[in-house]
C-alpha cells in the first residue's frame, strides 16, 4: 500500500498544482468519464473513417467501370454505324449506277426502315452521265447536272479524290455543310444546309457505266443522336434510374476538333452546341462550315494527352477535380474517353477517325460520405448516452461547458465574425479556457486590422508608381517594321484581322467590314487599299449615316448641270472620282431602300447613271462597306437588301472590340499616350500602375476612339509626370471635383435589387433626369416605364407623325444603350424590356 501511494504521489507531484487540486477533487465518476470517453469516441470515429475510406475506394471503381462502360458502348455505336455505311456503299459499287437504278435503292431502303442516307452521288472520271440523289423528307430527289454549278459545293470538286482512293477502300470525310435547294422550290433562293458525313470509294465500271467516284453521306446529327440516346432513358444501359446529375459526351475530330455534344430528345437535326464541352475549356470557337466546333488552347494539357491516346488507338479514364466547387456538389468528376476507328483499307488495321468523351459528375460518393457520418455520428451518439447513463448526470455535467465552447469557437467560419465567448459556466477550467480563447481571440483581431492597415498602404503606394512599360514600347518598334504598321496591337484577334486583311488585298473583290463603333473599320479599309493594287489610286470615303438620302444619291452618283436648280454645274460624284481605285461606304445600314437599289444596280454592273444624265458611265471601283449593326437582323426586319448584303459581303472582315482584347490595352495606351504628349506639349508622360489597371479592367463601351479620348484627356488633366488612377475619368464613374467627366445619372448608378412589382404603377411626371434623352425619347418614357416592354411597331405608333423605322430602331437602341431598356428577342419576335429598377 505505501508503494502505491508512492507512485500515485510521483505522477501527481508532475502535474501542474491546480491540475493535482482539481484531480484531487474528481471522484471515480469523473475519472471515469475523463479515461473512458474520449478513446471510445476516437475509436468510434476511427473505426467510421475506415469504413467510409473503404466503401469509398469500392464506389469509385464502382463508377469508373460504369462509366468506362457507357463510353466504350457509345464508342462501339459509332464504329458500327460508320462500318454500316461503309458496307452500304461498297455493295452500292457492285450495282448499276444509272440513276433510275440508284435511286430505286435508295428509296426502298427509306421505305425499308433502314439508315435515312442524306446523298448518294456517282461521278464519272471521262465520260458517263453523272448522278446526284438527295433525300428532302420522305422522298429522293435528282439535282441535274446544270444546278451542279449553281451549288455553293460543285460536286465534281470530289473528283479530286480519286488519286487517294485503292479498290475496295473507302474513305470518310470530315462534317462538311452541304447545300441544296428547298424541296418544292427548284426556282428560288431558298436552299437547305445540312452537316454530313461522305463516304467515297472507287467505282470500277461496268458496261453501261464507266470507271469513278461513288459517295453516299449521312448527316452528322445521327452520330449526334446517338450520344444524346446513350445519355437518355431510352439507352440500352440504362440499368437503373440516375440522379439528376450534369453528364453529358461530346464527339471530337481527328485534329482535335470537338463538333458536337450530347443533347436533349427533340432537338432540330442542325441544331449543334458545344456549351458543355467548352466548359473549363479556353479556345477557338468555330471553324468554316461548323460555327460551333471549339479546339481548345495547347496549355489544356488533360484534354490533349487525352488527345493523344485517343490517336494512339487507346482508352481512358481521369478523376479531374472540379474546378468551380460553388456552382456544383462534387469536388471531381469522371473524364472517360475512347476513340472511334474507320476501317479505310480491308487489308490494313483501321484508323483513327474520331474520339468520344464522357463527362459524368457523380454525388454517389458524397451521398455514401454523408450516410456513413450519420451512421458514424449516430453510433457514437449512443455509445456517449450510455457511458453518460453508466457514470450518472456528473459526467454530463463536466462535458456540457466544454463543448458548448467548442461549439462556439466552430461557428467563427471566417475570421470577421470572431467574437468573444460568454459562456453561462463557471468552474476554473472553463473560465480559464474561455479567457484563453478570447485572449487570442484579440490579439488576432488586432493583428488583423494591423495587416490590413499595412497592407493597403503598401497597395497605395504600389499603385503611384511609374508602371514599366518598356515591353509595350519593344512591341510598338517591331509593329511598325510590320506590313500593316498603321493597326497597333497583338495576339490572336489581332494576327487574324491582318492576315485578312492581306488577303482582302490580293484578291480585287468587295469586302464588308463589321464591327462596333470605335473599332477601326475605317482604318482596316485604308489598310486593304494601301496594300492592294490599287494603292496608287484614288480612296474616296463616304459617310451614308451623315446624309440624307438625295445628298447621298448625289455624293455617291454625281450630277450634270441643270439636273434640279441648284445644279449650275457637271460634279462627279464618288463612284468617278474613285474610278480605278477604292470607294469605302462607312455606315451602310443608314443607306435608305432607294440608296440601296442604287447600289445594288451600280455593283452588280459597274456602271453608274449621274443625276440627269441619260448616259451610264462605267467605272472601276473596289467597294469596301463597314457596319456597326447586325444586318442579318435588319434584314429579318426588312429594313435592308438581302442581295445587297451578299453583294457586298464577297469578303468580310470583323474588327474585334476591345473588351475582347484587353491584352493590348497597355500597347494602345502607349502609342496613344506618345500622341498625346506632342498634342498637350508634355514629355516624359507615364502610367502608374492604378491608373494602368483601371484601362485594363474597364469595359470600353466606346472602344478605341473612347480609350484615345481618355489617354488624351489624362495627358492634358495631369498634374505630374505619371498620371494616377484618380486622373484617368472613365464614362461609367462620378466625378469627385469639377471638371470631370461623367456619365448621365440613369446610366453611371448603379442597380439597386430588384423588389417585387406593385400592383398598381406610378407613372413618373417626366423623364428621368440626366439622361441626354431627346424630346421624342423624354415624351414617350413615362409610357413605356408604364407598359414595361415595347416593340418597334408599337413604339412608332406611340409616336406617331409617321416615324420612319430606322429611327424608331435608333432610338430604341438609344436606350438600350444608356441602361434604360434590354433588348430581346430575334427577328419578328424582338421586343425592349425595361431593365428592373427604371
């Protein structure tokens, strides 16, 4: 016994003298609970982990089978569908290719139920008649060999693949968009485009036929279909139901190319998307005949290693984590992956042709995570009551203080919510604990204000100073030892729009030129005509938005003396003086429907008739056009030619905005900070680093001409060498001293949330202030704030007074502009809402 209470003695004489009095004063009760509670809970939570990590590692192989499996099965489809046709038309080339022949096959097997082919074409290489059937419906039609030229694809442009082909092989194109005229509307312009898949193979000839080209295609929305039939109820995997969870596969091309993805039951047969295969994806959007088709950057490195196994004949499967945890419940998904082969040769391994993705986001393993906590939780829940009721209310007693102070340092989830804790218990523990905590709990907060103090000083500072821009004055040196050194700027917009605008140049065509206001569409023209041929020759520039029709018709056509009273002589108007040379039309869709038949008569004959003269003058002139509109939807109004369009779109250009080029804000605050400088006679002018960042992250509505404008105003308005942020006045910001410039009130405020509608609304006495309305846009507001939607036909009979379209068109885009309505809607069906909070 005296050796016991020795060692007892020992252990305790180690421990703190509080700690010694406080143990002294627990009973068995308490020393129980304080030995056997927390390694049974530790246990308990042990043991959960364990078993969740387990069935978790299970679940995920689980998955990846599955979704291993669904890939690999869209994959199979593919092939087969591909070898179905591959199949198809080699039995085709064993027939007779007269066309009565040809198109019975193909109509017995539509009625048959079997694959709906899209074209089947014979081409002879010498001789023969030539045979090109189409389904349009339910029926084939034959296009005659005279409409081949009339087609924006001459099929014997195919014939050129015959030094490719072997006998017996059979070679797949790429999605080619074809077109042909609507069924039942062989005189019209009204054509049908189509994405198809073609086959080719060698037709060897036979007596009646001789030697060629034989392909069939099928549109590529069947091989769409497929995907969205495997991702739907209706595929044949579809074992159990599936919770309503983002998967999706998308199909990519032998170049990397992702041309369609899975859809939604009912979707149109033309109706590609690519939205959820972009996603995470930075890249190129569109490509000649696929405006949807995306390639995404190099840097993508998952997405093209994937790439490369896929052309080295392999499959795969990644766990890639997501990347925007807010937006989903799943921290990774699934990213599986198998390529589709085409067997070209019979007698060589097939080759690659295309690959499938699928995407899976699976919340099985967050739903098995959460049931196996609330079993672990419930489980120790338990066990806790049962120790508890084993050792009576004492040990509840001693724990309840505890974790209530646990509980209340859990809830500081951030650190601008941490307080200090007040807690309803007393005892030494606790209250030593609870002043421990709240004493770090200050020092952190002091510390916290300390750092912030700090830490904006610095970013002040930071932002005063000179920003260096000795790279962007490098870049302006090499951009004008360039070919087009007038048009500053790099990357991949910028390198596009030259190398098209060098192309523009060699071919002596007319050019549309298309973008915002501010963009340099003037300047992309003058670009073309100083490198084309025509360079020596005059360019003559005219503004259709800046004058009235008949003063258009006589800048444009020119007049003899004593055309109409005030013409006392002969004056040549722009289409003679830029004979031999270039005639840019700035603003074309201001041009009215009799400006725009002259035109259109003008450029389709080369001739041009002065006002009151009788005789036509030809001349030689190379029109370029630019716009800042959408014409396409001008035309849907009928406010613009539909062949003048295409008479001037022969090429087209657009000039990118700034926002989508924010890369070269620095480069262009540069060049034009040196132009300022000469303008307000200063020297050593620079950018601080705030004032460089506001460019950078400023939305340029304007464009170009708004960023020369700002440069130029901060230039002159600058106070020192380096302009400040402060210095640089953007339209969407309040000035803080006079002088300033601002934009009006109901654009520069910002929103405030949108509350629910009365039922009865105010209609305002008068316009909104500050707005720069003009008197027809200041009378009819109030209506409109009280209809809250309106359409152009119904905004000009509010007017009245037999308001023309296109300025009821420009006032509506008015204001649009100035944040007072939102444009929606496409075609007939556009309308302007009034944005919520107006």
């Amino acid at each position: 016994m005296a050796e016991t209470r020795f060692d007892d003695q020992t252990a305790q004489g180690r421990l703190h003298p509080r700690v010694r009095l406080f143990l002294g004063r627990l009973g068995i009760r308490g020393k129980l609970l304080l030995a056997l509670l927390p390694p049974i809970i530790l246990i308990l939570m042990v043991s959960g982990y364990t078993s969740y990590k387990v069935s978790e590692e299970y679940i995920d192989i689980a998955l990846e089978r599955t979704v291993r499996v669904h890939t690999l099965a869209i994959a199979h489809e593919l092939e087969q569908r591909l070898e179905q046709c591959r199949e198809d038309l080699l039995f085709l080339a064993l027939g007779d290719m007269r066309a009565q022949n040809l198109r019975s096959l193909l109509e017995r097997r539509l009625r048959s139920g079997g694959s709906p082919y899209h074209e089947l074409c014979y081409l002879p290489a010498g001789g023969g008649r030539p045979v090109l059937l189409v389904r349009q419906g339910d029926s084939i039609a034959e296009i005659p060999v005279s409409e081949f030229g009339k087609l924006p694809r001459n099929p014997f442009e195919e014939l050129k693949r015959l030094d490719r082909l072997k006998p017996g092989t059979v070679l797949p194109s790429d999605i080619t968009e074809v077109v042909y005229p609507e069924p039942g509307f062989p005189a019209s312009n009204r054509y049908a485009r189509s994405h198809v898949i073609r086959f080719y193979t060698l037709f060897p000839g036979d007596g009646d036929s001789p030697p060629g080209l034989l392909f069939l295609s099928i549109k590529a929305s069947e091989l769409r279909d497929i995907l969205s039939w495997y991702n739907s109820s209706e595929s044949p995997l579809w074992a159990f139901p599936r919770s309503d969870e983002l998967r999706f596969s998308y199909f990519l091309d032998a170049e990397g190319w992702i041309l369609f993805q899975s859809e939604q039951p009912g979707v149109g047969d033309e109706e590609f998307s690519t939205y959820l295969a972009r996603e995470n994806f930075a890249g190129t959007l569109g490509r000649k005949g696929h405006e949807v088709a995306f390639r995404p950057n190099e840097n993508h490195l998952r997405y093209w290693d994937a790439f490369a196994e896929l052309k080295a004949g392999k499959n795969g499967l990644r766990m890639v984590p997501e990347e925007h945890v807010g937006n989903s419940v799943v921290d990774s998904f699934y990213f599986s992956y198998a390529p589709v082969r085409f067997q070209i040769d019979p007698n060589a391994p097939p080759v690659f042709y295309g690959g499938v993705t699928f995407v899976d986001r699976s919340q099985l393993p967050v739903v098995a995570g959460y049931k196996n906590r609330d079993v672990t939780l419930l489980v120790t829940i338990v066990a806790i009551l049962l120790i508890s009721f084993l050792i009576f209310w004492f040990g509840r007693i001693l724990t309840k203080p505890i974790r209530a102070l646990a509980g209340s340092v859990n809830s500081m989830s951030t650190l601008e919510d941490m307080e200090e804790i007040h807690l309803p218990y007393s005892g030494f523990d606790i209250n030593t604990l609870q002043n421990s905590i709240n004493s770090i709990i200050k020092r952190v907060k002091r510390q916290m204000v300390e750092l912030k103090a700090k830490d904006e000083e610095i970013l002040n500072v930071n932002k005063r100073e000179r920003a260096s821009l000795k790279r962007e004055q490098e870049t302006l040196a090499e951009v004008e030892l360039s070919r087009i050194p007038e048009i500053i700027g790099t990357g991949l917009a910028i390198s596009d729009m030259k190398v098209n605008i060098l192309k523009a140049a060699q071919a002596d065509v007319d050019v549309l030129v298309s973008g915002e206001t501010g963009t340099g569409k003037q300047l992309v023209a003058e670009a073309i005509h100083n490198h084309s041929g025509r360079s020596q020759k005059p360019f003559i520039s005219i503004n259709c938005g800046a004058l009235d029709e008949n003063l258009l018709l006589d800048a444009l056509f020119g007049h003899v003396k004593g055309a109409f009273s005030e013409a006392k002589e002969d004056r040549n108007g722009a289409f003679v003086e830029a004979n031999q040379g270039t005639l840019f039309l700035d603003e074309i869709q201001s041009a009215s429907a009799k400006v725009q038949q002259s035109l259109l008569r003008a450029i389709a004959s080369r001739k041009i008739k002065p006002l009151g003269s009788d005789k036509e003058v030809e001349v030689d002139v190379r029109i370029i056009a630019a716009t800042n509109v959408d014409i396409p939807s001008l035309i849907e109004q009928k406010l613009f030619r539909e062949d003048l369009y295409y008479r001037l779109k022969v090429l087209s250009i657009a000039t990118p905005a700034l926002r989508d080029q924010r890369e070269n804000i620095p480069l262009l605050a540069v060049y034009y900070l040196n132009q300022a400088q000469a303008l307000a006679g200063r020297e050593n002018l620079g950018l601080s680093r705030g004032a460089l960042a506001k460019l950078v992250n400023y939305g340029w509505p304007g464009n170009v001409r708004e960023l020369v404008n700002c440069i130029t105003r901060a230039a002159v308005m600058a106070e020192t060498d380096v302009i400040q942020p402060e210095e640089i006045r953007l339209e969407n910001e309040h000035p803080r001293e006079e002088g300033a410039f601002s934009m009006p009130a109901a654009v520069a405020a910002p929103q405030a949330p949108a509350s629910p509608e009365p039922r009865h609304r105010e209609v305002p006495a008068e316009a909104p202030q500050n707005t720069q309305l003009n008197a027809r846009q200041k009378a009819i507001w109030p209506v409109i704030q009280q209809r809250r939607t309106v359409t152009r036909k119904e905004y000009q009979e509010l007017v009245g007074e037999s308001l023309p379209a296109r300025t009821a068109i420009y006032d509506l885009h008015d204001f649009v502009k100035r944040g007072l309505l939102v444009k929606q809607g496409k075609g007939p069906s556009t309308h302007y809402s009034v944005v919520a909070g107006k």
